[in-house]
C-alpha cells in the first residue's frame, strides 16, 4: 500500500524543501509610498484593449497617478465599443486605430507591434487594458529595476476575488504558475526557465528591437513567457515576481469565467502533447486524489496525512499573501482538480479544431 502515499509524500516534501523555494512569496514589488512625484519621462506605456469600455477609464486613471512624464499609447484592437472614445478624453493619451488581424498574428501581439513603431522611450511598460496600477507601483518597478539590473521586469496581477469561485481557483493560479514556474530559477541567469506574467511589463525598448519585436513571437498564445524567454535567450535579463499594487479590473465570479480564462491557454501551455497531458494527469492523481484514499488505510494513515499537511503548508504563503484564511488549503485538491478537468476541457477543444477563443476570436488549431 506505500504507492498510494509515498509519490504524494515525495511530491509535496520535494516542493517543501527545493532549494528554489517555489511556494515562497519573496519575489514581490509593493508600491513606493512616496512615488507621486517621480520622473516617469523615459518611460511609454503601450496598451492593447479591445472591446474594454468598461476598465480603461480606470486604468488610464492609474496611470495618470504615477508621476512625471509618461507618455501613453492605446492601441484600439478594433472595438466594437466606446473603448477608443473614452481613452481620447485623458490627457497626454495617444490613441490608435488598429488595422484588421493579419493571418497567423495573435490579436493582441498584432495590437502591440502596431504601437511599438510610436514608442521612442528608453524604456516601454506593456499593460493589459484591464490592469489598474497603484499609486507608486511604476516607480518602484522602475527602482527594481535599477536594483536588480534587469532589462525585463513583469508582475502577476492581484486577481480580484469577490466568490467563492475566485477564492478557492485564483490564489491557486498564482501558486500553480509558480510551481511550474519557479521565479527564483526564472529570475537567475538559468537559461531553461523563464517565466513571465503579461498585464504588467516593464521592458527595455533596445531588447525588445534585438529579438525582432512582437513579429518574433506573433502566434503565439502565452505570450508573456514567450517574450521572456525570447529575451532571456538574447542574453538580456529578466525578473518576475508578485504584487498587489497591479490590481486586476476584471471580474470573473464565477467557475465558468475562471474555466474560460484558464481553458483557452491551458494545452497550449503543455505544448499540445497528449503525453504531457497524460503525465500531468498521473502527477494530479499522485498528488491529490491518492493521499485521500490512503487516509482510510491504516498501513499508510500517517505517511499520506504527512503529505497533505506538507502540501497545506506549501500553499499557506500564498494564502497569507492575500489574506484568505488558511482552511482554503484544505480545499486544494478540489482545486487542483478542477484545473486539471479545465485542461482536460483546453484539450478537447483542440481537437475539435479550435486552439483557443478570446475576445470574439478563434483561432483555429491549425494556425
């Protein structure tokens, strides 16, 4: 009986003890207290929105509260809304009309190497049209950067958490991209992992020009980790990491708008590999749902409790990050499987032909 508990142990105590720390919530950047006045004159921000009349007031707003000197540039994504009207109205705002999506181009790379040609900043923040920045956050990015000397800064959006959809999933999503992810390996100079989150980049606009721009990159659908690692192959550094001064303005709610989100990209992360899907399945199935039944058997009782505490205590940091309650770990193995049944979800959609929907667009899983 000591296969049903031992691979969990293994697992948990592993992430417990890698000298990397993937359950750590060290790589974190909070606003500055005193950033209002700071000189933000060498850098552009470049905003890609379509369709999003409902946040981009409030992010433009965000962003008028950072300092001195920042230019800003709205791509307009084809919109069928007021998106492009309401972003005229702010000040030192430039907003473009995008053309219509050429073939093999994804819709929001094509929106940000149509505004990349404005840019003529040393530095370019690339910002999701539904991220809301907190006062202080870009001078403390801008100070991370000089800290750290890094030519590729992101952080992962504080994901607003209003049900209990979002309190048991999101948190979660944080922690499981870490897991694959592990921003201490991301942030060294080790060349196999880089890792990055795409609402909030902070980018040197020379790295961007050496590999090729968004044209290097066009179709692809995770484009964040894509660019870091295109970066990071260039010999450029990079560095990622948390924060809750980049506010998420999208409301999810409910389990179908989390599976949407995570379910459009999911295979697509796995390299749509029916062998890594499998391997992932094996993994979830070690990890969660084995443990459980070795509760029930006495042979085993203490090992498989010995699991699940250590991998109630791998996801507390992130918990407390949030500050959600503790007893949100006992419900990760529910969690973890319904990430996996919305993989499960990404990959048959695959094979039915679409390899992802988003905004009103499909792209086909031939492209």
């Amino acid at each position: 009986m000591l296969w049903l508990a031992l691979p969990a142990a293994m697992i948990w105590f592993g992430v417990l003890l890698a000298p990397w720390r993937p359950w750590s919530t060290r790589e974190r950047i909070e606003p500055m207290m005193d950033g209002a006045d700071a000189d933000c004159s060498e850098v552009t921000v470049l905003i890609p929105a379509r369709n999003e009349a409902e946040v981009i007031a409030q992010t433009l707003t965000s962003l008028q509260q950072q300092g001195r000197g920042l230019r800003v540039i709205v791509v307009d994504d084809q919109s069928e809304d007021d998106t492009a009207v309401i972003a005229r109205r702010f000040a030192n705002v430039e907003v473009l009309r995008g053309a219509p999506l050429p073939s093999g181009w994804a819709g929001k790379l094509w929106a940000l190497e149509q505004g990349r040609s404005r840019v003529q900043s040393k530095l370019t923040l690339l910002l999701d049209a539904d991220i809301a920045l907190e006062p202080g956050l870009l001078p403390a990015l801008l100070e991370q950067r000089k800290a750290t000397g890094a030519h590729f800064i992101s952080l992962m959006a504080d994901l607003r958490r209003t049900s209990f959809w979002d309190r048991l999933l999101l948190p979660a999503f944080v922690y499981f991209f870490k897991l694959l992810y592990p921003f201490h390996l991301s942030n060294s100079r080790f060349k196999y992992v880089a890792a990055a989150a795409g609402g909030c980049v902070l980018v040197e606009t020379q790295a961007l020009q050496t590999i090729g721009a968004f044209a290097s990159l066009r179709g692809a659908l995770i484009d964040d980790c894509t660019l870091a690692r295109q970066i990071k192959r260039a010999g450029f550094r990079t560095w990622t990491g948390i924060s809750r001064g980049v506010v998420s303005l999208r409301p999810y709610g409910t389990l179908q708008s989390i599976h949407q989100m995570v379910a459009r990209s999911a295979y697509t992360q796995l390299g749509y590999s029916l062998t890594l899907l499998l391997l992932v399945t094996t993994i979830f199935a070690a990890a969660y749902w084995l443990p459980l039944f070795a509760l029930t058997l006495p042979a085993v009782t203490p090992l498989a409790a010995a699991a699940l505490i250590a991998m109630m205590l791998g996801y507390w940091p992130t918990l407390r990050y949030y500050k959600l309650s503790p007893a949100w770990a006992l419900l990760l193995p529910l969690t973890g499987t319904l990430y996996l049944a919305m993989t499960w979800s990404s990959a048959i959609s695959y094979w039915r032909g679409v390899r992802s929907r988003w905004k009103n667009r499909t792209y086909d899983a031939q492209v």
